[in-house]
C-alpha cells in the first residue's frame, strides 16, 4: 500500500503549518512506515495517510508525486 506521510524535517524546531513537508512510501503497515521513518530520518512524523482508489490517483497526478526508496 501507498503512504503519504506529512511530516518536520527539523525535530528541534516547533512544528509549523508552512514547514510542513511530504513523502510517499510503499509499505504493509502504517507500523512498518513509522519504523523506516526512525531508522532512516531525524523527520518529525504529523500525520501518516493510506492512499488508495482515487485518492491515490489524484496523488499521483502531482508533479511531485514520487515513491520514497530508503537504502
């Protein structure tokens, strides 16, 4: 399943609405994106979101549309 996860890129900062920053992920569970998440970023996790039907395709019609791969 597709995640799309809003998150802080900055931990130290306070959250701010204009800061707020996404990414895509391919994962089983919304526990398995919250794990890549802390084993790879310092991010900030706000909100994680399945995408699915056609929430899914209006996401990837955007422009910035792109599946996070973490190594």
């Amino acid at each position: 399943m597709i995640y799309k996860v809003l998150y802080q890129p900055n931990p130290q900062e306070n959250p701010k609405r204009e800061s707020t920053k996404s990414l895509y992920l391919n994962a089983n569970t919304e526990a398995e994106v919250r794990d890549l998440i802390r084993d790879n970023t310092s991010y900030t996790v706000e909100y994680i979101q399945p995408l699915a039907g056609k929430h899914l395709e209006f996401e990837q019609k955007e422009p910035g549309f792109k599946i996070t791969e973490f190594k």
